[in-house]
C-alpha cells in the first residue's frame, strides 16, 4: 500500500473513531441543541469526505473498496455547501448505521 494512501485511510479512521466518541453518551436531540458536538462531529465527518475524495483522486482501487464512498464525499459536500439544510436526524441514522460500517472497512484496508 503506498504512503499516501495508507494516511489517507488512517486520517479517514481516526475521524471515524472520533464521532464514535463524541457522540458516545448521546442521543439525536443533542446533536441538534448541542453547538459543540454539532460542530466536532460534521468536522470529523468533513475530514472523511475530503480525505475520501483525495484517495479516489490518487487511488480508485482502495476508494471503491468502502461502500458508499461516492455517498461519503457528496455528504461532505453537503455539509460544506448547503449546511444550512442538513437533517440531524439523517445524520444521526448515519453514526449509528453507517459509521460502524465504515470503521470495520477501513480497519480492513489498514490491516491488509
């Protein structure tokens, strides 16, 4: 695996594992009434989205072996253009479907 994609997956972890963590403890309402964790968790969710664009740039290959991947950059670009629509409750349903479903691919990748 070459370096940069191996950042790239590792940065995509890493973002991953800290909405995991700071949504542990709390329910969808709180994303929406909590600016703190609002802001931390579609940062983290930012991060993903640009480091998975950047990996299809560099290496279409490893992209295409998360599901969705195309899915993950448009939500980044969701969040970056039309924040002022984003429906907490979508995004909610994606930590605790899709989240898990994305560590264990990544882990996958990483580890392979």
């Amino acid at each position: 695996m070459r370096p940069e994609t191996k950042s790239l997956l590792f940065d995509m972890r890493q973002a991953a594992g800290a909405i995991v963590a700071f949504t542990k403890g709390h329910a969808m309402d709180d994303l929406r009434s909590d600016d703190l964790l609002r802001s931390g968790v579609y940062y983290k969710f930012v991060v993903i989205g640009e480091a998975l664009a950047k990996l299809r740039a560099a290496d279409p290959a490893t992209a295409e072996g998360l599901s969705e991947y195309n899915r993950i950059i448009g939500f980044r670009n969701q969040i970056i253009h039309g924040y002022a629509v984003l429906d907490h409750e979508t995004t909610w349903r994606v930590i605790e479907i899709k989240i898990p479903i994305l560590i264990g691919e990544l882990d996958r990748l990483l580890a392979g």
